[in-house]
C-alpha cells in the first residue's frame, strides 16, 4: 500500500501546512501550474515527487517534468496531465490520452475545482484535487490524500487548507 498526497494549482506558493497533511504520504503528486520551480524542488526535498506541468509553468518547470505522466503506482494504472475536463467533458486532447492510455486512474488540475468521480465510460477513477495556491478563483485551498492499495483506492480525504488568500486554518 502507498500513501499519496495530491495537490494542483500552486501557482508558486506552498501552504506550510501542506507538508503537516503530507508528513505521512509516500509520494506527492502535483497535477501542474507549480508556478516555480522553487515549489517542485521543495516538495522533492521533502518527499517523492511525480509531477506534470501546467499552462502557467515556465521553461524552468517544463524542462523539469513532462506534460503527462504516466505510469503504474501498485497495480493501479495512473495517467496525470494538467489540462483535462471531467467525466463527460474532457477536453479532446486528454481524452484521446485516456483512450492511448486506458488508466484506472486519471488526475488533472488546471480548473481549480475539486472533484471526484468514477467515469464508467472508461472504466475510471477521475480526480482533480482543486487549487492549493493563493492565486484563482477558488474560494478555499484543497488537497487530495489517498491509498493505493494494489488496484483500488482506499482512505480518500478531502483536505481543506484555509481561505485561498489565508494562511490562517478555517
């Protein structure tokens, strides 16, 4: 089993209370618009890092992490790219990566709207963890934690950083 901590949408800042909500993850995954490349090397530092970059990210991040990733986490197939809709709405660039790449899992930001859901149509989990950067239209910052445990998702958590201008927990 391996504990995952997702989170998008930094934009260039790192709540210090994201790294309290991912002290016991084994990896994090950051879904794009990292902002800096300061950020992707903070969260590096701290933990194992698979992260994508955004419309947003410069040279610096972009020559750092590809547009997607793609690979197996446990049994679990996992495709991450920044820009991708949802069930029923994806964008025809991500949906064309869903039908090459068949994941069980497939993670996206670029919205700043927190969502899960299974898409039956194939056959997967959707996840965007909405926004944990001051910068948006969000009203709150949000983070995703998990389980991988071999196929399936398990323990999933919705966490709540404060008001998106805040430092302060609500």
């Amino acid at each position: 089993m391996i504990k995952i901590g997702l989170l998008s949408d930094t934009h260039g800042f790192l709540d210090p209370k994201i790294f309290d909500h991912f002290q016991s993850c084994d990896e994090i995954w950051h879904a794009g618009d990292i902002g800096s490349i300061d950020v992707a090397e903070e969260l590096a530092l701290f933990k194992p890092l698979r992260a994508v970059y955004g419309n947003i990210d410069g040279q610096d991040v972009r020559l750092t992490h590809p547009e997607d990733q793609v690979f197996h986490c446990e049994e679990l197939k996992v495709l991450i790219t920044h820009i991708g809709g949802y069930p029923g709405n994806y964008f025809p660039e991500a949906e064309n990566k869903i039908i090459q790449h068949q994941p069980g899992l497939f993670i996206c930001g670029h919205s700043h709207i927190l969502k899960v859901m299974r898409d039956k149509k194939f056959n997967l989990l959707h996840m965007n963890p909405g926004a944990a950067g001051k910068s948006g239209f969000h009203k709150f910052k949000t983070l995703l934690r998990f389980d991988i445990n071999k196929s399936k998702i398990e323990n999933l958590e919705v966490i709540e950083l404060g008001l998106r201008g805040s430092l302060e927990q609500m």
